[in-house]
C-alpha cells in the first residue's frame, strides 16, 4: 500500500512539473520525450536511450525520474551522481548490449535533461 500511495504521490509530482522544461508525450508505457528541441548531439543520444534502455524499463521510469528528481524504484534522488551510477549499473547489465562510449553518451543526455527539467 505504501508503495501505491508513494507511485501516486510521484507521479502527481511529475505531472505538476513534467510542463517546466522537458516536452513529454503519452502516457504510461507510452510515454517519452519529444526530442524536437534537443540540441543534434542530444537528438543522436536520444535515439541510443530510446532503443537500448527501454529493453529493461519503460521510458515513463527514466521521465519520472528526471522531472521529480527522485528514483521511482529506489525513492532516491536522481541527480548528476545518480545518472553517472545508473550509467555503470546499466553497462554492466549482460543484455543491456551498451558499451562504454554509449553508456557516456546517455550520461551526458540524461545530465542536459536535468537541467532541462529544472527551468
């Protein structure tokens, strides 16, 4: 029940503040960024996010996670050091099939969207 209640919680959280900076589409397991207004580096790691990291999680986890600055699995705060974690945690995932230059590609992706959330 705790875990419901604090799920609801987050995602009111990200629905009152998913509109500050990052564009999101759908909702639920359909939901993702729109990278329109993404610098071209960022559009390129982008599309390496979308493809590799939904293999284990959907999209809505990574937004969540960006937009309330809190983990939704682990209720941790997901901040620079979280990304850079999740990026060496991820890498050594045997199916997530990403190597290290991409894993410092989604990284850097997932650092310019927490600035981005923030305004």
């Amino acid at each position: 029940m705790k875990t419901l209640v604090t799920t609801a919680f987050i995602m009111l959280l990200t629905i009152a503040t998913a509109h500050a900076g990052l564009k999101v589409v759908g909702r639920g397991d359909a939901m993702r960024l729109d990278p329109s207004a993404f610098p071209a580096d960022m559009k390129a790691s982008y599309e390496i996010m979308r493809v590799r990291c939904i293999k284990c999680h959907t999209m809505e986890r990574t937004i969540i996670a960006l937009t309330s600055g809190i983990a939704p699995i682990s209720g941790q705060p997901f901040d620079r050091n979280a990304t850079r974690a999740y990026g060496i945690k991820m890498m050594r995932k045997p199916d997530s099939n990403m190597n290290k230059q991409e894993v410092k590609t989604v990284v850097d992706l997932l650092n310019y969207l927490l600035v981005e959330a923030g305004k």
